[in-house]
C-alpha cells in the first residue's frame, strides 16, 4: 500500500539539542522514570476526529487542510483512507492508542441502520490494522451534539425521538468499543444544558441524562465492557448552563445519581480554562475523589473564550498536571490530544509536528515532576504546614472522633490563638523554577 505521509520519516528520540524537526526533543519512550517506562506513564493517543477530520474550518471561514487523504469525502471509501493514514501517522510516531466518536468513523446515512452497517464495515477495517499493528483503542463515543436534532441536547433534550435516537448511537458505540477493545467509553455532553429557565424543566432533564447513562452502563456491562466509563467536564460552551460545568459539578452529579461506581472524569486542559480553572485544580479535585480517569492533552487561550484545542506548549502546566499524576498513581485512561493544528498550519508536515510538540510538552512535565517529587521539599513544606494536627487532639480530628465540646474547650483555654505559620508561596514557586530552569 503507497504510504500516504510518503516524505514524512518515522519520529525517533534525537535529544534536547537536536534541530531535525522530525525528532523528539524529550519523549524517550523506554526512558525510566520513578520505575515506569516514559510510555507507561504517557499512554498518548491519537484523536480521530482532529486529526484525521478537522480541516481547518470555521465560523468565519472554510478549511485550509485537505484531509481527503485521495477519496472522494463523504465517502466509504474516504472513510477508509482516514484508517490507513491514521495508522500509518500513529506508527510513525510510535503512539500506541487513538479514540474516536462514531460519525469521525463514517458519514451520517440517510437512518441509523445504514450508519450502522457503515460503522460495522469501518469497524472491521481498522479491527484489522490493530491486529496487524498491535495498536488500541483508548476509548470511543457518540457524537450527540453536531447534528441538529441535538440542538436542545441528547439526554437533555425535550422530545422523546431524539431520546431515543440518542441511546441508539449509545448503543452502537458501545457495540464498536467493545469490539475494538476500548479501554473507556466517554460522555461528552457537548449539548447538555440549557440557555434559560423560563423553558426548562432542570430535574427532569437531569434525571434523564443519569437514566441515559444508567441504562449505558447496564448494557455496557451486559456485553462484556469491563472499562470505565467517563463525564467529561465542558462549561460554557456551547449552552450557556451546563449541567457538566466542571470536575466538581460532574462529581456531584455522579454520586447524586448513583453513577459514581461505574464513572470517572476525563478531564481537559482547556474546558478547566474556560471554567475558570486551573488544569491542576481538575485533576486535583478529580484525584481526591477518586475518579482521575484519563486526559484531553491540549491547552486553550487565556484572551478567547472559546475551545481553541491548541496543541500543548506550556511546560509548566504540563509538568503541574504530571506531578498531579505521578501523585494519584496514574490515570486508568491515556492522554489523548484532542488537540488541532492552528488554521494557517495546514499541512500534513504540520500534523506531525503539532503531535511532536505535544509529546515532547508531556515529556518534559513529566521529567520535571519527578524531580520534584525526589528533591521533596514541597511535600516536606506540606506536611510541616499542617503539623499542628499531630498531637492527640489533632488526630482526633483527622479521625473523625472529636466533638465541638472538647474542641471549644481548648479554644477557651487559648483566648485567642496565633496567626497560622507563613505559607511561603514565594519561596515555594522559587523551588519550582530552581527545578525546572536552574
């Protein structure tokens, strides 16, 4: 088969002082680290629908990139071009996973049987490049918020139709992932929300987006799915209330429905900054609770209030969300990067070096949090800082076994008690730069 990135080599580790472009700097895959391999650590995956779809398109102007990959598009057979380039991008650059929603797969047909006799046929093709290539399916989804029979949402929506069309593309996603070996299945609730009250009836549509979810994992378990299933969290965009806002509200969510055994977050870098969040404030709150679970590895843009989905750059960030990672003990997902060249970069040339950006961004911040964690003075600092919790009564506390009582009593013998030690912020950040420049 003629290799459709014919002029592009296949990406080997050169070094930090390398400047062959198609090299990378820092991702050494069996580098290792704290006792893990680089790509144990980093199971990075290919996003389908960025990747191999997005051509550069939108609000204000047409695409740029040709991803007819020589079909003709729309096509059955462009949909097998998108396989064959898929495979060959992710050999060439040793990513061992990719995920993908159905309609990245295929065309919508003109009803659901023929899009499903479509999805079975594409199935089966790309069933035969990981058995022949050895490489895995991350996770997949439905794409519940492109068509416009989703413009009041899927599980949100007010007609009983969509509902029902909804957990079909559920269904047969979940048919997909399971033959494809998926290791997750993600809710991206992309239309899960609503944009004013006087027409919304908000416990009704909630209560049907759990049952939506309930009735996923029941059928998912029922035909031999063993992964996680994930909520992505996604404010803002594209309702101006949605019921996935964050980490926190999706958290809450799940335990209030009962979901939070089977579900754990997938958590991107820039949905947290259009929360109004730092990435590491989702992971943390992700990891506290249990549900880290896998990772959108991009970055957004502070002076847009949009998903930019930029390949990540920012190493001091990417070496926060590690260093929260390594703390949790891992993710059971990868770090797939739903992530897309910027508009004017609309070559294939370009798709390989946004990839390598990425992994060599992660690999940095991964090598850096190590360090961080065997220098150990901020885990130090952190422990010192709450030291007071040591004596008796501390552990009391920490045990769930004081009472306001004997509290109150120590209180009254204090008067008034001192100011809390300095949180040195300062000279903790200093010790990070020390790590990460000096």
């Amino acid at each position: 088969m003629k290799e459709i990135f014919g002029n592009i080599p296949a990406i080997e580790f050169k070094g930090a002082k390398s400047r062959d472009p198609y090299s990378f700097k820092f991702y050494d895959a069996e580098r290792v680290i704290l006792g893990k391999k680089m790509k144990e650590h980093l199971p990075f995956a290919m996003a389908w629908w960025h990747n191999l779809c997005a051509d550069g398109k939108d609000m204000f102007g047409n695409g740029t990139t040709d991803k007819s990959f020589g079909a003709k598009p729309m096509t059955l057979e462009h949909a097998k071009a998108k396989v064959d380039a898929g495979f060959e991008f992710m050999q060439k650059l040793g990513i061992e996973y990719f995920c993908w929603h159905d309609v990245d797969l295929v065309p919508e047909a003109a009803n659901i049987n023929e899009t499903n006799r479509l999805l079975d046929e594409v199935s089966d093709y790309i069933l035969q490049k990981m058995n022949a290539t050895g490489i895995k399916c991350l996770w997949g989804t439905a794409n519940m918020f492109s068509n416009a029979r989703y413009m009041n949402g899927a599980g949100s929506t007010n007609s009983l139709d969509v509902y029902c069309f909804a957990a079909a593309q559920i269904k047969k996603a979940l048919d997909i992932t399971v033959k494809l070996g998926g290791k997750g299945y993600v809710f991206w609730g992309g239309r899960e929300g609503y944009e004013t009250l006087w027409n919304t009836d908000v416990a009704f549509e909630q209560e049907n987006i759990a049952d939506l979810m309930r009735m996923a994992v029941e059928y998912g378990r029922s035909i031999g799915f063993k992964g996680d299933f994930y909520i992505e969290p996604k404010p803002k965009e594209p309702m101006k209330h949605q019921y996935d806002f964050d980490a926190a509200t999706a958290i809450g969510f799940l335990k209030a429905h009962g979901l939070d055994k089977d579900f754990k977050l997938n958590i991107e870098a820039n949905h947290a900054t259009l929360a109004g969040h730092t990435f590491r404030h989702e992971l943390r709150i992700s990891a506290i609770n249990g549900m880290l679970g896998s990772i959108d590895a991009n970055q957004g843009d502070f002076l847009l209030g949009w998903d930019t989905d930029e390949f990540p750059y920012d190493v001091y960030t990417a070496t926060e969300c590690m260093l929260e990672v390594l703390k949790a003990g891992g993710i059971t997902g990868g770090f797939n990067f739903d992530a897309k060249t910027r508009r004017p970069s609309n070559t294939y040339a370009d798709m390989f070096k946004a990839y390598i950006l990425g992994m060599d961004t992660f690999a940095l911040g991964l090598i850096k949090a190590a360090e961080i964690v065997e220098d150990g003075r901020i885990d130090e600092f952190i422990k010192r800082r709450y030291a007071s919790f040591d004596c008796p009564l501390g552990k009391k506390v920490r045990d769930k076994k004081s009472t306001l009582t004997e509290l109150a009593e120590r209180a009254s013998k204090l008067g008034a008690p001192a100011l809390p030690e300095s949180g040195e912020q300062e000279y903790l950040q200093s010790i990070i730069n020390q790590i990460l420049f000096g």
